[in-house]
C-alpha cells in the first residue's frame, strides 16, 4: 500500500481591467493603447502548473480615463470573486491603481488575498517590468492573509495608505495627495 499524495490546484481569479501593462502597439495610430489583452501571452511564458486560473476580463482602459464608479467596480468586483477563489490578482493601471485598492480595502476584509499588480512600462516594450509584476502577484497572493495589496518591484504593500511615488516609480506608504512620494 503506497502513499498517495493529494495536490490540488491553487484557484486563482485574474481580473484584468487594462493599464499600462496591458498596453499594444497600434502600427496605423504610432501610439500604445489598450484595444487587447495581452495576458493570455504572458501566462504562456511561465510556468503555473499548479494554478487554475480564471481570467475575468472586467475592462480595457487606461487607468487615467477610469472613474469613481470604475474603482467600485473593480472593487466589487475583486471581493466577489474573493469568496470564489483562494487568490485573486486584479491587473491595473498604476497611474489609477491606489485608488482601486483603495476601494476594495472600504469594503472590507475579502474572504481570500486580493493583489493589484500593474507595469510602469507595457509588456511589448524590451525594458519592461510586466511579467517580473505579473509573477511577483502570482506568489504574493498564495502566501499573504486574506487582505487588499499590491505586488510590485520586489515590495508588497497592504492597504490602506499605499501610493504610487512618481519619482521612484514605484509604489510606497503614504498619503493621497503627495505627488512625489511620501516625505522623509
């Protein structure tokens, strides 16, 4: 009689809602924009044997161009597939992403981890960080407590207080309405 292990699989929610990450090339226009996913692509590239991962496909937009009512959405959104799920990532426009954070953190404690990732620079560009992001949330979400964070550039940060420091690009603790980042 041998030893039969048992490994189910992480579920995972990935809730995409557009930013900078997801951002493509659009050769008629010369600009970036968000008229596709590009996550299918980038799962493609790593190994998640262990991961069923359900994509929600919420929204495509910048983040700059969302609203309140997008950042209660999103909210939402999150908590929801929380009580579906061990994890959930949520990717995000960073310009916007604290906000979203914010928001999902005033609902209340979700029934499973809730990570926001975003990419200051789109997956398409050669210098990148996307798919670094994308992986630190795919880890972070599996070893955190049930609560609202963000994984980016080696840091998780749990809500609230976490803002986004334009000057280090990145994100920190601090307040609102602190444009560079927090003070010393």
């Amino acid at each position: 009689m041998g030893i039969v292990e048992v490994v189910s699989k992480f579920k995972l929610a990935l809730v995409s809602t557009g930013g900078t990450i997801e951002k493509t090339y659009e050769t008629r226009s010369g600009v970036l924009s968000n008229t596709m996913s590009v996550l299918d692509h980038m799962l493609a590239q790593i190994r998640t044997p262990d991961l069923e991962i359900r994509r929600v496909q919420l929204m495509n937009k910048d983040s700059l161009d969302m609203t309140g009512a997008d950042h209660e959405l999103i909210a939402v959104t999150a908590h929801e597939w929380a009580q579906l799920s061990d994890g959930v990532v949520v990717v995000h426009g960073t310009d916007r992403l604290a906000e979203s954070g914010e928001a999902a953190h005033a609902v209340g404690t979700p029934a499973s981890p809730i990570v926001f990732t975003g990419a200051m620079r789109p997956f398409e560009l050669r210098d990148t960080d996307a798919l670094q992001n994308l992986v630190e949330a795919l880890v972070a979400v599996r070893l955190v407590e049930p609560a609202v964070y963000v994984a980016m550039h080696n840091r998780v940060l749990r809500f609230p207080s976490v803002v986004k420091d334009h000057s280090a690009g990145t994100f920190t603790y601090g307040t609102a309405d602190e444009e560079n980042g927090p003070a010393g």
